[in-house]
C-alpha cells in the first residue's frame, strides 16, 4: 500500500520468513500456546456463561453484534491488556485489514482508513504505560526492551491481536450459530453430548471457513497440478475450496458434527498456521457449551451476508432462541 502500511508488516508473523519469523513466533507461542493456556478456559467460560444467560432472557438477539463481537472483543480488550481509549477503532479496523488482504477492488480502497486508524492505535496507544501491566502486550513490549525484537516489531505484534485475533474467531462463532440454527438435528447431539463439541466446532471451521482465502508467494520455481508457478509470483490459496473437497471429505456440503475434520485447513498450515488457534477454539467452546445448556432451538429471524475480500461470516443474524 504506501510506506506507513508496509513498516507495520517487517517483522510480523503473517509476513516474514525464518530466523525473523521465528523469533516473533516464539513470543507469540509463549502465550498463547496449549500450555500457557490451559489456566485460562475457567474464566473465559464464566464469561460465556454470564453473556449468554443475559441473551437467552431476552429470547432473541443478533448473534454477531451482541454475541460474537462482544465476547470475542472483552476476552482480546482483557487479554492482551488494552486501554480504553481506541477500543472502538477495533472491529472497523479488523475488517479493513483482511480487505486488505484481498483483490485490489472497491473494498480494499476504501479500506485503507479503517486499517491505518488501527496500525496508529497499535503504535501510538496500545504501548508500555498505557498496557495493563498484567495483559500480553506488556510481555510483548518487555521482549522489546529485553532486546529480542525491535519497538516497530513489538507494535507489529501488537496488530496481531487487535486486527488477526478478534474478526476470524466472531466469523467462527457467528457462523457456528447460524448452521446449528439451519441443523436443529446436529444441534441436538451437541446438546445431548457437549463433550462432542470440540469436533462440532472443527466441522464449522471446515465448512464455513472464517478465512475463505490468502495470498502467497512462490519461492521457487514450482509446478502445480500441471501449472507452472514462477519463483516471486503471487499464488491464492483457497482455504475454503480445500476444505470442501470431496477428495478428503465425503459429501462435503454436508454439515456433520460427528465428522471430526481436525486436520481442515481453517488456520492454515505449516509454519505460518494461526498462532491464536488455541484462543480462538477456546472462545468458541466456551459460547457452544454455555448454549447448548441454555437453549433447546435457534431458529433465524433475519440475516445479512457480510461483503470482505477474505472473510466468510454474516454482517447481521437476529436469532430468536426458545
């Protein structure tokens, strides 16, 4: 895009290659890997269940804005240690940045605002002194000041979490809602069985990927499928697509809980897999479970399709839940 746009990507885990790489992937896995997280699961499904007993009182809400958004965006806020100020550049911010990640189209032009307001958050706001001293972000700024990244590399980690960290896991949610809604059957084992839940949600993520498609960048000359691929040209891979095969997965337009798709490709693969996965399942069982004990039926009053050049996810589903 232009040089302010570039400078917050050196160095981030979506965009750099070993030995850089590694290191910045080694401060993300050190809190946020299955064993730095595994305290965390009690309070995060406190939450879920506090949220969800306020919504199902109601009996009806829209499942993205008052479900997803909110949870997915209080879990990050506590997480990561955020200040107040800024918090509402977030969501806009988010989604500006994986138009980014897209075709150079209408969206991704007018993007670039949203997406600037939160790299300027990231730098500007989101830094030692104003970070809860007890959040992620502090820990990322102490790698800084210990020498192990640099401050532009801190900042770029910091957009990891408020741009990465918060849209993929409310698409997954969000998602997961509207087809337990359109399956009352499926819905019904998962209530009858929560333990199933783990593999229902990695059924979501391959049928409904939060991320539909990436771009890459060939490093050497390659052929694939019988395509040619010259090093330095600029491949899309379709997440989505690969998830739907029917050469991996049996009748694959088909939505089965008890399927067990772990090995889909909903956060990628190889080293560049999402560093958040564990967060981001952790979130989505814990909204599942806190339902599925509350709720015999979702049924959808009105839904929207929301229009990103990467994410796959409703703009608006008003739920009515009994």
């Amino acid at each position: 895009m232009d040089e302010e746009f570039n400078a917050t990507q050196v160095g981030g885990i979506l965009t750099s290659d070993p030995p850089r790489h590694t290191v910045s992937r080694r401060i993300m896995n050190d809190q946020l890997s299955p064993r730095a997280m595994r305290g965390l699961e009690p309070s995060l499904q406190d939450r879920a269940d506090a949220l969800v007993s306020i919504l199902v009182a109601r009996g009806s809400f829209d499942a993205v804005r008052d479900l997803a958004q909110a949870y997915s965006c209080e879990v990050i806020f506590d997480f990561v240690g955020l200040p107040e100020e800024g918090r509402e550049l977030l969501l806009p911010g988010a989604s500006a940045g994986f138009n980014l990640q897209g075709p150079a189209n209408e969206r991704f032009v007018s993007s670039g605002p949203d997406f600037k307001a939160l790299m300027r958050h990231a730098r500007d706001v989101a830094v030692p002194g104003r970070l809860s001293p007890h959040g992620k972000g502090a820990q990322i700024y102490g790698a800084a000041r210990e020498g192990v990244i640099d401050e532009w590399s801190a900042a770029g980690l910091m957009l990891s979490y408020t741009w990465a960290g918060i849209d993929t896991t409310v698409n997954g949610i969000a998602n997961a809602v509207r087809l337990f809604a359109e399956h009352p059957d499926q819905w019904d084992l998962v209530r009858r069985d929560p333990a199933l839940i783990p593999d229902a949600f990695s059924e979501v993520l391959r049928l409904e990927s939060p991320v539909q498609v990436f771009t890459r960048s060939v490093a050497d000359d390659t052929e694939v499928a019988g395509v040619p691929l010259k090093s330095g040209s600029r491949v899309m891979v379709m997440y989505g697509s690969a998830n739907r095969d029917e050469r991996k997965y049996p009748d694959p337009e088909r939505f089965d809980v008890l399927r067990r798709p772990t090995d889909n490709l909903a956060f990628g693969h190889g080293i560049h897999v999402c560093v958040g996965m564990t967060l981001a399942r952790m979130e989505a069982h814990t909204v599942l479970r806190a339902l599925a004990s509350r709720v015999e039926r979702m049924t959808i009053a009105s839904t929207s399709p929301r229009l990103n050049n990467t994410l796959r996810g409703p703009e608006v589903l008003e739920v009515r839940v009994s």
